[in-house]
C-alpha cells in the first residue's frame, strides 16, 4: 500500500474540545495493517502527543472491525528491515503520548489489533466485541516445548551444582 492510500486508511480528525479521534479505514480488510498504515498511525500518535491543544485521543476501526491484525497479504512488508524502529511503531508511540488513549473497540480486535488496543488507557468495548491474539495457534506448542526443555536444563544445572559441591 502506498503512502497516499495509507493516508486515507487512517483518519485523523480533530474537535474543538480538544479531542482528536484516529480511525483505522479499510473496513472490506476488516482494518488489517499494512507498514505505510502502521507508520502512519506511529506518526499520528507521535505529533497528537506533542499537541498541547489535543487532551485526548480516541482510536477506533470502521466497519464491523476494530483491527484484524496485519494485513496478510502484505506482510512480507510489514517484517521487512528494521521491526524495531520506534519512529514507525505505534505502539511505541503510544506509550510514549502523553494524553489518554481511548481505544473505541467495534467488532474483532485480533493480533496486532489486540496488541494496539491493549496499549490504550482506556478501552471502551461494545458488546460484540471480540479480543483474540491468534499468535497463541501458532506458537503454544513451541512454548510448551521450550518450557519442558528450560526446566531440563535448570534440574541439569543443579546436578552439575551438587555434583561439584559433593566432589562425586
């Protein structure tokens, strides 16, 4: 997705009252993230925090969906280079924003969806409302399989320690 897409798949607007609302736009995605539309919600939340006019911020989806994570048809973009640059990571910047963040959660927040909502201060759910991280399918098994080979390796640890201790 290009830069100008991006821009209209977030929208900022901003009330006299001092609340600026940024709404995440591709409801037919279900609001799925590509790197541009992550980049530019990084940049949003960098410059409503040093807004001293905004005194809130709410964040919310269109359509049926808060946000249904990365937009796996782009995803090969969203991993690529440097996932860690804290400029282009919203929700670096929205821990770093120093106004409130109101997460206005419509529908399925799910994965990355679920990640930003959880960086809000607040969160506002309808009823339909559905909170997933679908890392878990995927990634449980591999846990429990670490977490079986940690615990061998710290019982293998403290053998080694009392075999030392006890010279056998």
């Amino acid at each position: 997705m290009n830069q100008r897409k991006a821009e209209n798949a977030i929208v900022l607007t901003r009330e006299q009252n001092g609340v600026a609302t940024i709404t995440i736009n591709r409801p037919k995605s279900l609001n799925s993230l590509t790197k541009a539309m992550m980049t530019r919600l990084a940049q949003d939340f960098k410059a409503l925090g040093q807004d001293n006019s905004v005194k809130a911020i709410i964040l919310t989806g269109s359509g049926r969906a808060f946000c249904s994570g990365v937009d796996l048809t782009a995803a090969e973009d969203v991993f690529k280079g440097d996932v860690k640059d804290a400029e282009a990571d919203p929700i670096v910047q929205m821990e770093l924003c120093k106004q409130p963040i109101i997460g206005a959660i419509n529908g399925f927040a799910a994965t990355a969806g679920f990640e930003i909502a959880l960086a809000c201060d607040i969160l506002v759910a309808a009823k339909d409302a559905k909170f997933m991280d679908t890392h878990t399918r995927y990634v449980f098994l591999c846990l429990l399989l670490i977490s079986k080979c940690t615990i061998f390796l710290l019982i293998f640890d403290k053998l080694g320690y009392y075999v030392r201790i006890f010279d056998f």
